[in-house]
C-alpha cells in the first residue's frame, strides 16, 4: 500500500509542474504578449448551455486558423464582437487582458504541496 501511495504521491508531483508551467506561460504573456484584437465567430456553447462538462466557449479566426478561447465568465460576448486577447510568440495560447491566472497557480500549489506530503506519508 506504502509504495502505491508513494507512486502516486510522484504523479500528483509531476502533474502539478505541468501545471506550474502552463501558469507560468500565462503569466508571461500576460506580463509580455502579443495583443491582438479578433472578431466572434461563434459561440457553440453559450453560458446558459454550459455544464460541468461542456464549458461555454467562443470561436474566431486568427493567421486564417480557427481558434476557440473558454469565456470565462464573460457571457455577454456574442458573434461578430471585437475581442481584446493576448497572445504569445507561437500564437497557441490565448487570454483575455484582464484574466486572472492566481487560481490556476494556487490549485497547482495545492496539488504539488499534497503530492509532498502523500509522498512523505508513504515514506515513513
């Protein structure tokens, strides 16, 4: 059981630094991206038709490839809007100007302190 847990412990560990890493992208582009501005073209799932499973998201075009971006609590946007984003170098991740990643990096904070922990429990 000790050494399931301790195997375990290790995937929570690694998983949290991929979290970790996907913030810290983030945070650097929303500290040194690109800004670009693109137009709604759809809203596949609108905020009113969103789940646990489904959530609500947005499509638009950017260099002539369809992209989609969660809305993220913006439900007001619809088709044909102007949208502020920020972008980074390869042009594959996408944020709002004014989105919030601090939760992101508290939840990968959380996952990495409990991996240690889990990790530590199974070693004694």
């Amino acid at each position: 059981m000790d050494k399931m847990l301790k195997y375990a412990s290790i995937l929570i560990i690694l998983i949290s630094f991929v979290s970790f890493y996907r913030t810290f992208q983030e945070y650097k582009i929303l500290n040194s991206g690109n800004k670009i501005s693109v137009s709604v073209f759809s809203v596949p799932i609108s905020c009113s038709e969103s789940s646990k499973t489904s959530k609500a998201y947005f499509t638009f075009y950017f260099n002539e490839k369809k992209q989609s971006k969660r809305l993220e609590g913006r439900c007001s946007i619809n088709v044909g809007d102007k949208i502020n984003l920020i972008t980074n170098e390869t042009k594959d991740i996408f944020l709002f100007e004014d989105e919030d990643i601090h939760f992101k990096f508290l939840a990968g904070l959380l996952i990495f302190v409990a991996g240690i922990y889990c990790y530590f429990k199974a070693s004694k």
